[in-house]
C-alpha cells in the first residue's frame, strides 16, 4: 500500500525577504518563484503539500504605502491589504 506523505509548508512573510536590500516586489517575485520550484520538486517526489504564508512584512508595507498617500487617496484598511497581498503572492 502507498504510503501518503504530507508536508505543511508555513512560509512567513519574512522568509520571502532575503535581506534589507531585496525587499521589492520583483525580489519577492523572484523569492516566489525559487520556493515554487522546490514545491513542485516535493510534488513530483510523491509529497502532498499544504502551504500558508503569514504576510506580516507585506501587509506592513501596503499600510504604510497608504499612510503616505492618505492626503491623496483614501487608506486600505487592514482586509483589503491581506487580500492584496495574497492575490499577488498567490
């Protein structure tokens, strides 16, 4: 009988920030697309995989953008800014 194997990934948002100075969104993209290789490596070795991601840095950055533009534009409450970041992660 085949044995199941099961990895929950827990990905925080800090693991996708290299360091202070790859903190972009085109750094995080390239992050991203690193892990996603490896997951696909776990799915083709026979893993079933779970992943989640905290997004805590990346949320901050989001509410921090709209602080600076509240003279401009209307803020981001906190919901919205999850779901961004989760549609851009995703």
């Amino acid at each position: 009988m085949p044995v199941n194997r099961l990895a929950v990934l827990a990905i925080g948002g800090n693991v996708l920030i290299g360091d202070r100075l790859h903190e972009s969104i085109p750094d995080l993209y390239e992050m991203v697309c690193a892990l996603a290789e490896d997951i696909g490596g776990m799915l083709e070795s026979g893993w079933n995989v779970v992943v989640t991601q905290g997004n805590g840095p990346q949320i901050g950055f989001i509410l921090r953008r709209s602080e600076i533009s509240l003279a401009e534009v209307p803020p981001v409450p906190m919901d919205y800014a999850g779901a961004d970041i989760q549609g851009a992660v995703g």
